[in-house]
C-alpha cells in the first residue's frame, strides 16, 4: 500500500518515462564512423587537482545533496521537523550513490564523468577504489552510531547494491553465455540485476525518510526509469557521449544495456553479438547501426510506456478494492451492472487524468449524463457535421453543452492550482503555459476540449467493454470457472494482485479480446478524410477530401473473419486459433498513428477489474432473466452512439466462498 506516500511522488513515475520517450526521441542518431570516433578519451593525463580526495572531487562535479528533491517529495516537512535526521539521510544517500560512481568509472575504464577527467585518471585505481569503501565504511559506522533505527535499511539495501554489481561484473567476465537463451528471460535477468544495483539505492532512500518499506514499489519504478534513461542516453545521446568521453561506453565494455538486449534479436542482432565479444571499432558501428534501428527504438519506448503505466498500479488496485466494498454492501442483492461499472470506469479516467478518482463532485454526474444523452445525436451527425451549426442553437442542446463545457473550464482551473507532478494533464497544461508565441503548443482553449475528449474517450469506452464481457462470463458458468482458475494459479490466495501477474495470461486475454471484438468501443470505426490525392482502395478509387471509415463492429462480426461471430469463445485467442481467419480484421483501438494512445491503460483497468471480480464474486442473473441476449439487451442491444453505450442489465454478485 502507498497510503503513507504522497501522491505526487507515488504517481510521478509517470513523468519519467514519458518525458525521457519525448527527449530520446528528438535525439540525433549516433554514427561512428572511424577509432577515432570512438575513442574520446584525452590524449594525455591532466594533472592532479588539490581536491584532498576522489570523493570529494566527484562530490564537486555533482554538487552535494543531489536527492534533495525526492526527499522534499517524501517527507515535505523532514528538513524543517527533523533537520539532523534529514541531512544525514542526504550524505548516506552522497555516499552511496557518488561511491558506486566511482567504482563504476573504474571497472567500465572511463575517461570522463560530466565532461570533466574520471576521478582514476587523476588519483589512479587503487587510491580512488579506496576512497570509495573507505567512505561507504565511514557512513555506515556514523549511521549505526547517530541513527541505529536506519542502520538495518542501509546494510541490507547496500548488500543488494553490490549483489546486482556483481551480477553485472560476471555478464561482462563470461559474455553471452551468461546470460540465459530465451529472449524474454534475458530481458527479466537485466531487470532483476537493474532492481538490484538502481533498484536498492531508491529503495534505501525511501525507507530511510519513512523509515519502512511502504514505498518499496514507486522507488523501483523510479529506479527502473532511471536505469533505463541511462542505458538509452548511453547509446543514443551524443551529448551524453561527449560528457562520458567515449560513443557506446556499455558496448566498448562488452555490457549489457537493455536496448542492447532487445537488439541482439532485432534483425542484425549478429553484429551486436560480434561488438560485445570482440569491442572492435567496426563492429560496435554495425551495432550501432542495429540498435539504433526503428525496431529496437520502438521496443524500447515500449518498455518506457509500460514504466509509465506502473506507476497508476497502486491508485487502480485501491480503485478495485474499493469496488469489492461497494459491491459487498449490497451482496447478494440485484445491482444494475451498467451504470456500477460506468461509475467505476469515470472514476479510472479521473486518475489517469487528474490524478484522483472521484473527477466528479456533488451535481456534476448531472452535466457528464446529459451530454451522454446527447451524445445519441451527435453520432448520427458525423458524416453529416454541418447540421451541428443549426442543433447546437436549440435551447436544449445549447444549455446542455454550455454546462457540461463550463464544468470542463473549472476542472482545468482547479488542476492548474495543484502540482503538476504526475498525471495526464501536467503534460497537457506545461505545454498549454509555454505556448505563447508557439501556436503549435496547446491553448487554454485546447485544454476545455482535451478534458472533455479525455473524460468520454477514457471512460465510456472501458465501460462498454467490461460490462459486455461480466455479461457474458455470468452467461456461462463454464467460461467464468476456467477464468477465475488461471487467474487463481497466477495470483494464488493470500497474495496481492499485480498486473505483472496478470498480463500475458492466455484466457484473461481471450476473454478481453472477445469482449473487445464483440462489442467495440467505436462500433462505426473512426473516420477519416482522404488527402487531396484521394486514394484508391481494394481497386475503388476514392476522391479527395471525402470522409471514409471502416466499421469495427461489421469487420470483427463478420464470418468470413471470425467464424461463429456471435459466440464469446475466448479459446478463439489461444487454443483455437482455427476460429480466427483474419486476425488483422481485429481493430479494437484502430491503428497508425492516430491508434488509441489510452491502449495500455484500457488493458490494465480491464485485468485488474476482471481478476478482482472473478477472484471475489459469483455472478448470476436474478431470476428470470437468465435467458436475456446480448443482441437485445434492453430490447436494443448496444447502441451506436459513436462510443458504444450498454443498455441497462443486472446481476447478482455473491461472495466468494473463499475469496482472494
């Protein structure tokens, strides 16, 4: 649990990743083309500076206290209340951090650090080595001495430290047949190394302030971050280079970086083999090459999304308990499905977007239900926009819209006046803030429409989805029963639920894939306009400027794509892939560029809501309705209303026997 952690640091792990994905991707490419460009290393050793020390001149190129600001995040009050404790918690977190550096810069034979000549270069290994466990050994005799409650956080993360540091200097020792075969369990061996070695001394920092383990997970995903900006700046920034002293520092050392991982199986990947065995100038430019590719980079921002997306682990999973509890008051009794799960999914939105749940306050449910209403209308006026001009002139669609768009306004002051530290729309009004003289930037007005496309895009969609498939999982006990088994056997009782354990489990997927093939969140597919060349598609020329679109909802009910398309047969995704024809006829979230960019988030909600319910509850019909379709629900089915809306359905949620 993260209830003692403030929340700006619990979810400003969404910050690094997003915003080192936009900073790597504006970086030039680096092509070394010669040794020479290789190697940048000065030419001859400067001299002896009159620092007394490596680690005070190491100190000096950083500047003391270089974890201030997580720790003000931490504890806002620790400096003023506890200033003893705060700044011996600053020179720990100094001395362990400049002190791997150090050692670093020794075992990797680098050059430079932040431009300047590396501490060894100066004061030679052994002197420099020494200096660094001379202090680490300094510090943690002062910790047991003046603060003996954070002595055990700092041996026991230290050991760990040096345990992943270890680990990295075996890879290096033996090479490639160190590492495991499989490519996923090369990937999961770096990170446990990366949870080690960056891991630990993130770890250290928050419970030395909290002084417990509460923060344990948001310092990894910090840590991991962290591990991952490095590893990218080593083989993508050439500002980065300069500053180290040499291009592809890991790769010249023959170590493993995490791009460097995903590049040994991108195509090429066989000169990234060559680089690492062999760290001669032509190999490591083939490598380059290769891992520089769109492949690799694109694997790699993967990974930074899915960091980004674990940092709004601990607010959901809160979220789905507070779910159970809400379903638990009235257990046993029929509950309308529809509008509980659309609660929850507006409520989802609310912490992607402004960083807490409950978006909408006492009365404002009212305003969000009635642009709903008059969402009916909108969707007959897609294809058809000009109408909208006369429409939104009438009284009612003219009041209705003025309210729901002044509630927009308020959300956007009100989250201006918070920190901007950790959620959807710090980006959106940080970019909104520098726009002007860029009218490329965001405006204040772009803000009042983004939330309004953030709050229906984010929510109604989910919503349509999970109330699609809770209908069909009490539709069929049996399908229900071999959910809530895979789900047991992935997150067995008694321990908490993770999406790392959920994610990649075949029949929770196949379960999400139905529910998404057969009621998709946009039934008519998004449209678009052809450029003014037109476009000529399955040998049917289509004009300039015309508005096409291909529907989703006929696409992945089509027979000729998915054979008995009105059946949830979740096997269809793993077991039985003779039921699917035509996978690429599956277009939940569209594609291209302009693809869902809320993917990630969608999947996650959906799997910890699903695992949630089957892992706590028995789903049934009341009585009577046992027999009620999908294809007529309500007496119309779901309804097109450009996001797909589920008329209103009940069920009944008792308690597990044994519940999770």
């Amino acid at each position: 649990m993260l209830h003692s952690v403030p929340l700006s640091l619990a979810l400003s792990v969404g910050i690094f990743p997003a915003v080192f994905y936009v900073l790597i991707d504006r970086l030039p490419p680096i092509w070394p083309t010669s040794k020479k460009a290789l190697m940048i290393g000065p030419k001859h050793p400067e001299s002896r500076t009159s620092i007394e020390c490596p680690y005070s001149y190491i100190r000096q190129l950083y500047g003391k206290y270089h974890w201030a600001p997580f720790v003000h995040k931490l504890s806002p009050g620790l400096k003023d209340e506890e200033p003893v404790k705060y700044k011996m918690i600053l020179e720990i977190m100094d001395a362990i951090h400049l002190c791997l550096m150090l050692v670093d810069d020794i075992s990797d034979n680098s050059d430079y650090r932040k431009g300047k000549p590396a501490a060894h270069k100066l004061y030679g290994r052994s002197e420099t080595a020494n200096r660094a466990y001379y202090r680490v050994t300094q510090m943690l005799n002062e910790t047991v001495q003046r603060f003996p409650n954070l002595a055990p956080f700092l041996m026991q993360n230290l050991e760990e430290i040096l345990q992943g540091q270890d680990l990295s200097l075996v890879w290096r020792r033996d090479g490639l047949s160190s590492l495991p075969a499989a490519a996923d369990e090369k990937l999961a061996a770096y990170r446990k190394m990366a949870s080690l070695k960056t891991g630990a001394l993130f770890r250290l920092l928050g419970q030395l302030v909290l002084e417990n383990k509460s923060a344990d997970h948001t310092m990894t995903i910090l840590a991991w971050c962290s591990q991952l900006q490095n590893d990218f700046k080593n083989v993508y920034s050439s500002e980065y280079a300069k500053m180290k002293g040499s291009l592809a520092e890991d790769l010249r050392n023959q170590e493993y970086s995490y791009p460097i991982i995903i590049a040994l199986e991108a195509p090429g990947g066989e000169w990234v083999t060559k680089a690492l065995e062999s760290g001669s100038p032509h190999n490591i430019r083939k490598a380059l090459e290769v891992i520089q590719s769109e492949t690799v980079r694109t694997a790699c921002f993967a990974e930074l999304k899915s960091s980004t997306l674990a940092g709004y682990e601990p607010r959901l999973l809160e979220h789905c308990q507070t779910f159970i509890e809400t379903i638990s008051i009235s257990e046993g009794k029929t509950l309308e499905v529809t509008s509980l799960i659309g609660e929850f999914s507006w409520d989802s939105m609310g912490i992607l977007a402004v960083g807490k749940p409950s978006i909408f306050g006492p009365g404002h449910v009212q305003e969000a239900e009635e642009m709903k209403s008059l969402a009916r209308l909108a969707c007959l006026l897609v294809w058809s926009p000009w109408p909208i001009i006369l429409l939104r002139n009438l009284p009612v669609m003219r009041n209705a819209t003025v309210r729901w768009i002044e509630w927009c306004k308020r959300t956007v002051e009100e989250r201006k006046k918070e920190d901007l530290s950790y959620d959807l729309f710090s980006y959106l009004i940080q970019d909104s803030d520098s726009s002007l003289g860029h009218p490329e930037k965001a405006t204040h007005q772009d803000l009042v429409f983004d939330t309004e496309l953030a709050v229906f895009a984010g929510s109604d969609t989910i919503a349509s989805t999970l109330n699609a498939i809770l209908f069909f999982l009490a539709k069929d006990p049996e399908i229900f029963n071999q959910l809530r088994r895979e789900v047991d056997a992935a997150v067995p009782f008694g321990c908490t639920l993770s999406h790392e354990a959920l994610a990649g489990n075949p029949y929770l997927e196949g379960c999400i894939n139905e529910g998404l093939r057969i009621c998709p969140a946009v039934m008519s597919g998004v449209p678009r306009e052809t450029g003014p060349e037109g476009a000529t598609i399955a040998g049917v020329y289509i004009p300039p400027f015309t508005i096409v679109s291909v529907p989703t909802y006929t696409m992945q009910m089509d027979p000729r794509n998915f054979p008995e398309p009105d059946k949830f047969i979740p096997e269809r995704w793993s077991s039985k892939p003779e039921m699917i024809i035509q996978k690429e006829a599956f277009n939940p979230f569209s594609s291209g560029p302009y693809a869902c960019a809320g993917r990630p988030f969608a999947m996650m909600e959906m799997r910890l809501l699903l695992a949630t319910v089957v892992r706590n509850f028995d789903l049934d019909f009341p009585p009577g309705r046992e027999k009620q379709s999908f294809e007529t629900l309500g007496g119309t089915g779901p309804l097109d209303c450009f996001t797909t809306q589920i008329p209103c359905y009940h069920l009944v949620f008792k308690r597990r026997r044994k519940a999770a």
